[in-house]
C-alpha cells in the first residue's frame, strides 16, 4: 500500500466547520428562497380574486359619488 504522506482522517477541526457552516448557509437560504416562491406563487394564484375586488370597489366608489 503507498503511502502519500496525507491521511485521510488528517482534517482540521476549523476547516470541518467552515464547512458545515457553509453547508447551513447553503440550506437556510434555499429554505427562505423555497418560502419566497410560495407567496409569489399564491399571490398570483389569488391575482383574479383581487382583480376582481377591486373592481368591486371602484364600482362601489362610483355609484356613491366618492370617484
């Protein structure tokens, strides 16, 4: 067996945080874009309700006289 001189298990304990940590970073982000997406997507899902208040609305504000 050739030995390189490096041992596998040779490994700092600060670079192995440094990892973990980025690996952390890397998920939480992906969670706050995944959260991000879910409200853009209902929002676009609730577009034709809201178009549809609103149009209630200004006839609403047009027949009182208040537009």
């Amino acid at each position: 067996m050739d030995s390189t001189g490096a041992d596998r298990a040779d490994i700092d304990v600060d670079d192995l945080l440094k990892v973990i940590l980025g690996l952390a970073i890397v998920w939480l982000l992906l969670e706050i874009l995944g959260t991000v997406l879910d409200i853009t997507f209902a929002l676009i899902e609730a577009l034709p309700t809201l178009i549809a208040v609103a149009i209630v609305v200004l006839i609403a504000l047009r027949l009182t006289d208040r537009l």
